[in-house]
C-alpha cells in the first residue's frame, strides 16, 4: 500500500482483526454485485469505500425518479443512464483505487455463471427470483460464497450461504413457487429498509473476504422495522432440493 492508501484505510487498518494484511486482502478481492438498486447502493458504495479492490455490479435497468427515493448511490442528473454505469462513476468519485466494472444487460445463466466463476463473493440485491435463482444455482455449482438479502414494504432479510457441502442454499429457504416478497418492483418500500439491508450485506461480505466464519451461516436474520424487532431463525438443508441436493449438477 502506497501513504495514501495507509491513509485511507487507517480505520481499518487499526483494527486488529483486518489490520495491514487484511487490508491488503480486500484490495486483492473480487465481489459481484447483483442488482444497483436499493440494496446494491449501499453494498457497493461500502464495498468500495472498504477498499474490496475489484467490483463488478451487474443490473440492465436504467436510473429512473422513482428509484432516488432509496437508491443512494443514483444522482438525480443519473435518471435515464444505466444503473450499473450510474453507480460505477459514483464509486469511481469515492474511491479511484477501486476497479469497477459495469454490466449493462440483464445476464442470462451462462453469462451469471461466468461472473460468479470471476469472484470470491457475491451479493444479491436484485428484484426478482428469476435471478435470485439463477445465481444461487452458479454459486452452489461453483461452491462461491452467496450473500442474500432482501428489503420490503417495511421488512428486511439476510442470508449467508458459504455454499460449503452440507449447508442449506437459497434455494432450500425459497422455491422457485415462494412468493414472500414477491417481485420488488410494484411494492411500497421504507427507504432506509434497504439500506440497512445492504448495508449489513456489505459486512458480511468482508467478513468472507477477510476469511471469518460469518454468524449468520444456517440463520436468516428478518427485521420488522416497523416494530424495531430483529428475528434469527435456523436454517436447514432441504434434503429434496433440487439444486443442492443434487452434487454432480452440471455448470449452465
Ligand atoms: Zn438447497
């Protein structure tokens, strides 16, 4: 690390749980970012700001008004250009050291599959279970750590999945029938709901990344923010799901 970055990172770096190694670690991390909305704001303004060295954030929508509500990482002069090319030039005024990398179109499996192969974290921030299924399935393939949340009307969920043999996968917690959420788009949403999401998200990415064992591995963590209440419930390997429970399931 050259002064500057001493600098910056000094914060970290006087912790002794990151300390200089860590530091030198996030710098030589990759984390995917799925979606640059409400929950990705916040991931990948932390994330970069951390200093996790390389981001890719992945999102083929474009800014729209309705989104600055929550979306804090979108300016207002953003409406109408792609999210992921908005948040990139963001990060790029809050940490030139980072690499960001910007994918514009909405990834199918195989392009999913290539982006999820490319890192060492991924976070899902996106709005619908398509998707949602879709990168559980390539981090279950590719045994990648899978950090899952999702936020709204006025309730908040987190999930770490390390994708370890025997542990639960998102597609344990949810089929491909659940519809807790529903698809986001169309719902109310509190706008500071998603950005304790992502914002709790982007922790346990860099405790990953920085190679501690996450408490929340097995355990959704659910907030009410309405009633200010935090719930953990234990999660379990459904032993009939399809896509864990079949190991020698094939990369798309
Ligand atoms: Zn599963």
């Amino acid at each position: 690390m050259n002064d500057d970055q001493l600098l910056r990172y000094s914060r970290h770096i006087l912790l002794t749980e990151v300390g200089i190694e860590g530091q030198e670690r996030l710098l030589g991390s990759r984390a995917l970012v799925i979606g640059a909305g409400g929950l990705g704001s916040p991931i990948a303004l932390y994330l970069a700001s951390a200093g996790v060295g390389h981001i890719t954030i992945c999102d083929g929508d474009q800014v729209d008004l309705t989104n600055l509500q929550r979306q804090v990482v979108h300016r207002t002069d953003s409406i109408g250009k792609y999210k992921a090319l908005s948040a990139q030039a963001t990060l790029a005024s809050i940490n030139p050291d980072v690499e960001v990398v910007a994918v514009t179109e909405r990834a199918d499996d195989h392009r999913i599959g290539q982006l999820v192969a490319d890192a060492d974290v991924i976070l899902d921030g996106s709005d619908n279970f398509a998707t949602r299924h879709a990168v559980n399935r390539a981090c279950v393939v590719r045994r990648k750590p899978l950090v899952s949340g999702a936020a709204v009307r006025l309730e908040g969920q987190i999930a770490v999945f390390p994708n370890r043999a025997g542990g639960p996968c998102y597609s344990c917690l949810y089929d491909d029938e659940d519809e807790w959420l529903g698809d986001c788009q169309g719902n109310g949403v509190l706008a500071p709901v998603p950005g304790v999401i992502g914002t709790l998200m982007a922790a346990e990415a860099l405790k990953l990344l920085l190679g501690w064992e996450s408490a929340l591995h097995g355990a959704l963590l659910l907030w009410d923010a309405k009633r200010g209440d935090w719930q953990r419930v234990a999660l379990r390997r459904d032993p009939d799901c399809e896509i864990c429970g079949h190991p020698r399931l094939s990369s798309p």
